[in-house]
C-alpha cells in the first residue's frame, strides 16, 4: 500500500511539472508573438 501511494504521489509530480513547463512555453510563445516586430 506504501508503494501504491509514492507511486500515486511521483505520478501527480511528474503531472505537475510537465503541465508548469507547458504552460510556461505557452505564455513564452505568447509573449514572442506579441513582442515581435511588426512586417510592413
């Protein structure tokens, strides 16, 4: 049971880490765009 709940507790880290970077990248990306010169 133990193991069940540090496997629970590593998964939902792991979760948690790749959904900050995502979302990092996301506004990174937003703020590229929005930032970035303008073509005439």
């Amino acid at each position: 049971m133990k193991k069940l709940a540090l496997l629970v507790a590593v998964a939902g880290a792991v979760l948690l880490v790749v959904r900050r970077n995502k979302s990092a990248k996301a506004e990174a990306d937003l703020w590229r765009e929005a930032t970035a010169p303008t073509e005439n």
